[in-house]
C-alpha cells in the first residue's frame, strides 16, 4: 500500500461482514458475535471451521476427499486417535484392523 499514489482507490471487497459494537458489546456471546464470524470466514474460504474429535476425523478420512481444517492440524498430523470400544468394533467390521 505504501507504493501506491495517494489518489489510488481501495479495490471493492467480495465480501464484508458488519458487527454490533459498543462499549457494552460482549465479544464471547456466541449468538450475537462467534457463530455470525465464523459463518462468514467458511463462506470466504469454503471450508468448515468447527473442530471434530478424532473419532469425527477418522469417519471424514475414510468417505471425503477433503479434511476440515481441525482434521488435518490435528487428527492427521499424528496426533493419535482417541479410541473406543465402538470404534474399534466398526474398524473390524469394515475389515479395516483384524480381531485379536
């Protein structure tokens, strides 16, 4: 910005997102601020932005060829699998450990 002429106009946004503030503004109500942002920054990006446990993960890993953010940071990093007594059971039956 700083090699622009001073007359240089800004480019036109594809997206603005507008938020309430004042000084009695709560910024941690999910509702009223976290969900709209939040909402907002998947549609800029066209990804999820939720967090999963690494059960969620390991489903996502098995049927999507796309990982949320979370997944991939977390889950496929190697940050290892919470593991379950179901979880287990599902992977034997899909074929995918053996039963021991």
């Amino acid at each position: 910005m700083r090699l622009r002429p001073p007359d240089w106009p800004l480019p036109r946004p594809d997206a603005i997102h507008h938020i309430v503030e004042d000084f009695l503004t709560d910024w941690t109500a999910p509702n009223a601020h976290i969900l709209p942002l939040r909402r907002f920054l998947e549609n800029c990006l066209s990804t999820d932005l939720r967090n999963f446990f690494a059960e969620s993960c390991f489903l996502f890993a098995l049927t999507r060829q796309k990982l949320p953010p979370s997944c991939q940071h977390g889950y496929m990093r190697m940050q290892g699998l919470a593991g379950s007594e179901r979880l287990l059971r599902h992977a034997v039956q899909a074929g995918l450990l053996e039963d021991y």
